[in-house]
C-alpha cells in the first residue's frame, strides 16, 4: 500500500499557527529536486551556463515547497469536518441511504487530508485502479484507498482518489489507531479527491462548488 511507514497515534494538532511544516511523504519529490536545485544553483555562481538549469530548478524546488505545504489547522465545532481542502464537486445520494460529498482536490490545494471525526480507524485498504482525471465521474474507479473510521455517529467511510498527476497515496495510520478529528490520516501526492460518505440520517451542510478546508469546514447539518 505504500512504502512509507505509518506515523504513530498522535492526538489532534495544535491550533493553527505561523508554523507551516511539509508533510510527511513528500521526500521522494522534495529530495531529488532541492538537491538538483542546490548543485546547479552553486555551479551557476562560477558559470552563467549553469543558470539555464538552475532557474528551472530553483522554481521547481519552490514549486514543491508549495505543494506539500502542511500548514496547521483548528478543527471547528462538533461534527463531520471535511477531510480535503478543495472544491466540493458532488454531493450524492446513495442507495444505501448514505451521502457521499466529493471535494476535488487541485494541485494548489494543501495535499494533507484528516480525520473527518474522533473515533477508531476500522480498516485502510487499497485498492487499484486507474488514472482518469479526478473532475471526471469515472474517477470513482481510480487507483485509491478506502478508510472505514467507527466513530459516535456510526461508521464513516473516507476515500483517497488518484488522478492522472497524482499516483501516489500515502496512509499515515493503520487499523486498530485511535483518530482526533482533524488529526491528520495521510497524503495524495499533487492532489485530486477525497469523497466522505456521511452515515444515514446526516444531512450535508455544504453546496456544490463550495470551498473547503481539511480539518476546520463543517460538512453536516447541525
């Protein structure tokens, strides 16, 4: 399912603060890239032919400070917070009474998703699939990996989406962890969807189209 490590149980985060932290996960991307950046930064102070490839580099480098920024975060009042930052995409019905809201993650977007609820973490299971751009319906059958919480107000089902830029889920949790609400349960490299089913009988507090933020936006109805 992935290659790095989970992350030990941690209670929720601290309030949100000047502090921006990278998130876990992000090393594979980061590494490579800052250090090409640091070698053809230090060549073009001897050589200006260097700078062709430093520039590039450097605002790369930038770039992915950008994306796997992890800033932290207040989780808002008593209920089912939204995991993703992003756009709400959908909000469906589904048969088995459950509603299951789709944020559509950008790769502006923070990438870090959290815990929609305190309670325990049932399973994480992943699942294969393809890469259909995360705005298209079929998406629904990507690469991706499913989350069951048991929590005070039933079972939640979470499900991380890959798109066609972002391939890569990584988990931060396993079965058995006890979750804070807005605690922080993994990462979906550059971004695409999270899709929260909220339980029978919860009514969504937000619209399409509406704006986002993991661990802080209310996703249903008082």
């Amino acid at each position: 399912m992935s290659d790095d490590s989970p992350a030990p149980t941690s209670t929720v985060d601290p309030p949100r603060g000047a502090r921006v932290r990278l998130a876990r996960g992000a090393s594979p991307w980061l590494v490579p890239t800052a250090l090409t950046a640091a070698v053809t930064g230090c060549a073009a102070l001897r050589s200006r032919r260097w700078a062709v490839a430093a520039v590039p580099a450097l605002a790369l480098t930038g770039g992915m400070l950008w994306f796997f920024r992890d800033p932290e975060r207040t989780p808002g009042d008593d209920g089912v917070i939204a995991s993703a930052d992003g756009v709400v995409q959908s909000i469906d019905p589904w048969p088995d009474g459950r509603t299951r809201v789709a944020t559509f993650m950008s790769p502006l977007n923070v990438h870090v998703n959290r815990a929609p609820l305190t309670g325990v973490v049932k399973s994480v299971e992943h699942k294969p699939g393809g890469y259909i751009p995360a705005f298209n319906k079929e998406s629904e059958n990507n690469e991706r990996v499913v989350w069951v919480f048991d929590t005070p107000r039933g079972e939640i089902e979470l499900v991380q989406i890959a798109g066609t830029v972002a391939r890569r889920i990584v988990p931060y949790l396993e079965p058995g962890a006890e979750v804070e609400v807005g605690e922080r349960i993994g990462l979906i490299r550059f971004g695409s969807r999270v899709d929260v089913y909220l339980p029978p009988g919860i009514e969504p507090a937000v619209t399409v189209g509406q704006r986002t933020r993991a661990g802080e936006t209310r996703l249903d109805q008082v």
